[in-house]
C-alpha cells in the first residue's frame, strides 16, 4: 500500500509540473491564437465581438485566473475548447488517441525484436568481426533523422519496389512503413541497452558455472541471461515509450496518418493552447502509467526484486541471542 501510494504522490506531482510548466511556456508564445482565426477582415467582426469571443474562451482573464480555471478543469476532466476548431479538446484527443497509440505500440514491439535480434546475435556471433559489426548497428540506427528515414523508406519500397503501397493503402499494410519508421530509431538504444547487459551477465560467477556444466551457449543465453538482462532493458522501453508520441509528429505528418502527432502540428501552427494542453497532459499521464506498469512487471521478470524489504533481517532479531 505504502509503494502504491508514494507512486501516486509521485504521479501527482509529474503532471503538476507537466501542467504548470506547459501552461506558462505557451503563455510566452507570441501572438494570440483566437486573432489568427477571427481577425480576418472577411468575417468582418468587430473588435467588440472580439472582445466577446475572447471572453469566452477566458482569455480576457489575467494569467493566475486562467492558471487556475485550467487547473480545476483537468482534475474534472474538462480540457477546454479548442480555440481553432471550437470542438472539445477531449473529444479530439479520444479520436486521435486509438491510431498513435496502435501506431507507437507496434513500433515498440518492432524495436524489441530488432533490439533481440541484433543483441542476441551479437552475443553469439563466433567471430570477432562480425560481433563487432553487429554491435556498431546501434549507433547507426540513433542516428537516423526520423523525417529522412520516413521518406527514404517511401521512396525505396513505395515508389521504387512498389511492395508497400502509400496511396489507398488498407489499414495493414499502411501501418508497414510508419511502424518501421518509428521502430529502428528507438531500437537503438534498447539494442545498447540490453548489450551492455547481457555483457554484465555474462561475466557473473553462475554463469561460469552453467558454462562449465557444458550447457551450449543458446541454453545460456536464453535461460540463464536474458532473464537476469531484461530487466533495465524493459525499464528504459518504458522511458523510451514516450519519445515514441513525439515521433509520431513526424511520422504522422510525413505519411498523413491521422493522430496525436498530426494534432499537436495543427495545434502548434494555429497556436491552439488548449490542444497543446491537453497533448502534453496526456503525454506526462502516459509516461506516468508505463512507469508505474513497469515497476509493477520488473519483480515479475527479476524474483530478486519482490520484497526487498521482507527479505531484510530486523536488527533487532540479528542481535537477539541464540
């Protein structure tokens, strides 16, 4: 109970901040998003319905009062209008949210296998060079511009092999291509990850024994490392998860996929606060509930990690005499 509640209180006070600190670095912004919609002189609006509409959105009010005012509504679930759209920012994020999220779920399965693949062959790889090889996969992956990957991968497969159409495309084979796009850069770092750990596995004395037992290296690698390796490399998945939302702004925008990341585009173009609001809250709640399924799975996978705290003798009992 203690662990449930001290995450909550942690959870608490990351989407405060998320909150706080959105709400002032889009009040810097300059310009004002209801004048780029409304102050076109074909709509012929005076300034007093300006005045109005402005009121309406409470962006008349000083800047604690609509600190404030937002505040209140997140707790009640109220994200507010969109400025550009009039439409409720939930009703917009709950039509946008199904695509991004089957979008970045399979691209972080697909960044698991690749990562298995390249840490698991590396690992077992006979020789040098070519272990070597397989693990300056990685760095080169990292460095990959999501954008250029995106549109290489149109040009290569779409345009030039014509396997994976980009035009009328039925909604599997159109997932082929933004799925890899946003896989193979965050692959990388699961892949360094979860080297590094099966390197330090590797070295520990029980694994020396297993070896000396004749178990072949397959055995060792799959039943007796990857277990005690998967640990940190399923608790940086859960931080990388998030990076996955900011790649779908991108790779959304490059394949004009519907979604979190086309409306935070929009939104930023057209200076819609509210929508950035409620995109960056849902963000930080995202990040807030991996996390917390992660330290929720880590005992599961690692039993070392299930009651530290029982497994600890009282002192009292240490010093008792026999």
């Amino acid at each position: 109970m203690s662990f449930v509640l001290r995450r909550a209180g942690q959870a608490a006070i990351v989407l405060i901040a998320a909150f706080t600190a959105t709400f002032f670095l889009l009040q810097l912004l300059p310009g004002d998003a209801i004048l780029i919609k409304f102050s076109d002189p074909s709509l012929g609006l005076s300034p007093d319905q300006l005045d109005s509409i402005r009121a309406t959105y409470g962006a008349d009010l000083p800047w604690w009062e609509q600190y404030v005012h937002a505040g209140l509504g997140f707790l009640a679930g109220d994200f507010g209008y969109s400025t550009q759209f009039g439409t409720p920012v939930l009703t917009m994020l709950g039509e946008a949210l199904p695509s991004t999220l089957l979008l970045a779920f399979l691209g972080l399965v697909v960044a698991l296998v690749i990562a298995v693949l390249v840490a698991g062959l590396s690992s077992l790889a006979r020789f040098a060079w070519l272990r070597d090889g397989l693990r300056q996969i990685p760095g080169l992956f990292v460095a990959v511009p999501v954008f250029w990957l995106g549109i290489l991968l149109i040009q290569v497969f779409s345009f030039g092999l014509g396997w994976v159409p980009i035009v009328g495309a039925d909604p599997v084979s159109g997932l082929i291509l933004p799925v890899l796009t946003l896989a193979v850069p965050i692959s990388a770092p699961l892949a360094q990850v979860l080297v590094r750990s099966i390197d330090q596995v590797q070295a520990q004395p029980f694994i020396t024994v297993v070896r000396a037992k004749g178990a072949p290296p397959v055995w060792v690698l799959t039943r007796s490392v990857a277990r005690n390796a998967a640990v940190p490399t399923l608790t940086i998945a859960g931080v990388l998860f998030g990076e996955l939302v900011g790649g779908a702004v991108v790779t959304e925008t490059v394949f004009g996929r519907t979604g979190v990341g086309r409306l935070t585009e929009q939104a930023v173009a057209n200076q819609d606060i509210p929508v950035l609001q409620g995109v960056v809250l849902l963000s930080a709640l995202g990040f807030v509930l991996i996390s917390f399924a992660v330290d929720l799975v880590t005992p599961l996978i690692d039993p070392r990690q299930r009651n530290v705290a029982r497994a600890t003798v009282p002192r009292a009992l240490q010093e008792a005499p026999a």
